[in-house]
C-alpha cells in the first residue's frame, strides 16, 4: 500500500477501537515507522510502504487500539518544545502542566528578577522530569532539585536530563516528599503536579490513563486533596522569604485549595485558568511578619 493508503487503514483500525483523533494518530505511527517528520508524509503520500515497515506498523496500531497511549508506542512526548521520554513509570505531561512550566520561568526571570542570589527550585514529585528539567533549561541561573518516591520514575528523569543537557543542574532525590532532601536546603519556588485523583474516580478514567499511567501519579486520596495539605502543613519550613509555590489541580478543587493556602503561614496570590477557562493552578506565597 501506500503512504496514504497505510494512514487510511490504520485511522479505520484506531476508530474501530475507539481512539480520538484516529487519522492525526495514525499519521503519527506511521511517521515514527518509517522515521520521518508527520508533515512530510503529506509530501511521500504515494511512496510504496514496505512489507517491514507495514508490519511494524500494523503492529503499533493494534497496540493503540487497545488503548495503550500513543506516547509509550512513540516513546516520548513534546512538552514545552523539548522532547521528553515517558513510560508506564511516569506520568505523561499534559498541556496543562506546559502553563505551570511557563508562569514559573516567567518568575524566576523576571523582569526584574525578584532574586539576588541564584533561586533555588524544587520541583516536588518529578515524575518525568519535564518541570525540573524544562525549568533548568529556560533558566540558566536557576538550581533545581527534583524529588520522587519512584525509583523508575527518577530514573526516566535522570535521563531526560542528560538528554537535554541539564544533569549537571538538577539534583535528584529518592524518597517521600520533604523528608528525602538535605536539610540544609531552601526553597525560592516549589512546583508541582501532584497526584489529585479522588481514588473513586480513577475507575472511570480514560483507559489509556486508568490502566497505563502509574497510580501512584494518579490517586490523591479521598478527596484528591492529601498532597496538597500534606505541602500546605509542612513546605513553609523549607522556603526562603518571597518564596512562591505553583501547583496544578484538578477540576472543582480550586476553592479547597484557596482555603489551605490562606492564612496562617500562607498567603494565596491567585488561582489561574487552563486554556479551556477551567481553574487550574494555584500560586502562593509565604506570609511573612
């Protein structure tokens, strides 16, 4: 077949199996098969496709079908420009989480930067690494460190940032939250995506997220809400003054959160909206005497 005609099989295989977008898809597969930009496929759609090459691909395609993501059949995923490795260990990134990466570079350069010293980040939960490390690249200046209970997880991470050049920059930490990082460290900003999953509702995701991404990176507990007061109670005590935190949450959760970072040693600067207008990001501050 050809190059269109092999797009046109396998979108009809993906929809049968009820994949959205199933042609985008199908492009995407085929482009990886036979290691060429999507776009280009446009140019080549009368180029024979090889018995190899139709193989493997009809191979990935009835992988899809059974909903296993798009992004472990291709192996990594655009987030923030960078291209990063992803696995059944990490969460895949989501559009949402590129507007965190973005509003949190935007704070640590300013203008003018709000630091006179290099400002310190830790990017609490890293999973993939796509925040710790995306933040080490847009900003030269910054010292990360990066913390996750998963050693699959950190691992996958370690290398996203020798790829992207950053390992240098980034200090990874294994184990459960605050209590795996040196004690003599301080925070400019925390940032994070944690797991705000009500443990109910995991049952009634999408497939390729119910079944594929790690629970771990998923379940927030009975309400969703356990690591965000879990970083309400104890993050205060390993922030410099002006320090900020930056989290994404999850549907409807923006009022709670509101709640647990006002008052006492917080002060609630804003929640902000997603592209979709739904809120999506909480950004807080140390209230200081």
């Amino acid at each position: 077949m050809t190059v269109l005609e092999t797009i046109r099989s396998g979108a009809e295989r993906l929809a049968a199996g009820g994949v959205d977008s199933p042609r985008l898809e199908s492009e995407w597969l085929l482009a990886h098969v036979l290691g060429v930009p999507r776009l280009r496929l446009v140019l080549e759609a009368g180029r024979v496709v090889t018995a190899g090459e139709t193989r493997e691909f009809a191979g990935l395609v009835a992988s899809r079908a059974t909903r296993r993501p798009l992004q472990h059949l291709l192996g990594s995923v655009s987030f923030c420009g960078l291209e990063f490795a992803v696995n059944a260990s990490v969460l895949i990134p989501r559009p949402e989480t590129e507007l965190l990466a973005e509003r949190a570079w935007q704070l640590l350069l300013g203008p003018p930067p709000p630091w006179a010293h290099r400002p310190v980040v830790l990017d609490f939960g890293t999973g993939s690494g796509c925040l710790a490390v995306t933040l080490a690249v847009k900003c030269p200046a910054a010292v990360v460190h990066a913390v996750d209970i998963s050693p699959d997880a950190l691992a996958v991470a370690r290398g996203n940032a020798v790829r992207h050049g950053v390992d240098g920059r980034v200090s990874f930490h294994l184990g459960d939250g605050f209590a795996a990082l040196p004690a003599d460290v301080r925070f400019d900003l925390l940032v994070g995506n944690p797991p705000y999953i009500p443990s109910g509702e995991i049952a009634t995701l999408q497939p390729e997220v119910r079944d594929h991404d790690p629970r771990l990176a998923l379940d927030g507990g009975a309400d969703g809400l356990d690591f965000y007061r879990r970083i309400a109670r104890a993050a205060a005590a390993w922030l410099r003054p002006d320090a900020r935190v930056m989290l994404e949450f999850g549907d409807g959760q923006g009022a709670a959160l509101r709640g647990l970072f006002s008052g006492g040693p917080w002060r609630c600067e804003g929640i902000f909206p997603d592209d979709s207008g739904r809120e999506r990001i909480l950004i807080a501050a140390v209230a200081r005497a």
